[in-house]
C-alpha cells in the first residue's frame, strides 16, 4: 500500500503525465477536498465523481503544466503528509507560477481529505 507521501507524488506526476482519467483512483469515493481561499465554486469538492469532474476541465484546457520545487513535510500522524510545490503553466500565452501548499490525509492508499492553499492567477 502506498504512503501518503507516495500518494502525493503520484498526483504530482499524474498531472504533469496529463492521466487525468487515472487520477480519480487515487481518491476515496467520499473524499472532501476543501480550497479554504477559494470563493468559486470548486471551494469545496466532495466525491471521486466531483473529482473526476474537475480533473476533466483542467485536462480540457490542454495545458503543460510544470510542477516544481516539491518539498514534503512529514507529520507525527501517519495518515497525513504536507506537500508544498510550484505549478508553472502558460495561460493566455502568460507564464503563470502558482505556489501552493496540500494538507492531504491518505488512508488504506487513497486520499481521503485534502485542503488544498493555492496562489491563483485572477481571472
């Protein structure tokens, strides 16, 4: 069974591989990831399906994203793994850079909860 770190880096590299139909395994059917400095409508995401959905728009922008700068922090609970990273994109035909920080709980290999901090670019 994968760690929560192992988790993590398979999401990183299944964004930047562009498996966004795979990615969705990686959560559990009841996952609630939460984007506390959101207001859209993604603030909160509850279910794969909702996932799923989601994962689907990013893949339909058809971008090459970089994901950089990973640095794990480690816990003292088990389940729980901390990944702070840099996506780098084009949008627009504007380089982007996007800071962001994963509060990610992994139970039995799936992600059960994640908050999810993120420097957006305005729209």
């Amino acid at each position: 069974m994968n760690t929560p770190r192992e988790v993590f880096q398979q999401l990183v590299d299944g964004m930047v591989d562009k498996k966004w139909e795979q990615l969705p395994e990686l959560f559990a059917e009841d996952v609630v990831i939460i984007h506390p400095l959101s207001t859209g409508p993604d603030a909160r995401i509850e279910g794969r399906e909702k996932v799923r959905e989601q994962l689907a728009r990013m893949a339909a922008f058809e971008a090459d994203l970089r994901i950089e700068d990973v640095v794990f922090y480690e816990t003292t609970d088990p389940e729980v793994v901390i990944g702070e990273h840099t996506v780098r994109t084009t949008l627009g035909g504007k380089e982007v850079s996007m800071p962001g920080i994963r509060v990610m709980r992994v139970r039995d290999g799936l992600v059960v909860s994640s908050r999810d901090y993120g420097n957006r670019p305005a729209s």
